[in-house]
C-alpha cells in the first residue's frame, strides 16, 4: 500500500486534544501507523540534570495515530482526504481529493 502520510507533509488534526492544529510532519512510524508532527501532542518530561544536559522540565512533541491526521489541502488549508492519479508518464502521484490539486509536485 502506498504511503498517504509522509515526512515534510503539512497535516491537520482532526480529531483529539489538538483537533484543529496544523503542523509538518517530522518523522512517520509505519509499523505502529504513528507520524510525529511538529508542534501537536506536546507533553512535558521531567530531565534529570547530567554532565551534558541542563536540568528541569522539558516540552516534546510525542507521536499521534495516523488515522488522527489528514492532509491539509494546498488550496483551502483545510484538511482533506487523499487519492492517487497515474499521470501520463506513468508516475504515481497524491491528489487532495477535496480539490484535485496534486500534493507531490
């Protein structure tokens, strides 16, 4: 099965906590069907303080389930469902199904 959700893609949640929050997609969990998003599922971690690293509280970002996301359609901004077009030099491409607009360029 082909990819919906890559790395570099610009996702909207659609549901959860941060329903609504727009964010690029840092790094993608294919086997647990997980992506990190930059900025979304922020949780707080104590960091005991070493050698190398400063103490205290810290924010990260933690990954969010696949089916949470959707991706955010080039022309609205809203989030939008994805499809897949053979072009005519037989290259498979993502197209935002709410506008038809190809999302790999």
């Amino acid at each position: 099965m082909a990819a919906r959700i890559k790395k570099g893609d610009r996702v909207v949640v659609i549901t959860g906590k941060d329903k609504g929050r727009k964010g690029d997609v840092l790094r993608v969990f294919p086997t647990e069907n997980k992506a990190l998003v930059q900025g979304v599922n922020m949780v707080r971690r104590h960091q005991k303080q070493s050698a190398q690293q400063e103490g205290g509280i810290t924010s990260k970002e933690m990954p969010i389930h696949m089916s949470n996301l959707a991706i955010e359609d080039p022309d609205s901004g809203k989030a939008s469902r994805v499809g897949f077009k053979i072009l005519n030099d037989g290259r498979k491409v993502r197209v935002a199904k709410a506008s038809g607009v190809e999302i790999d360029g």
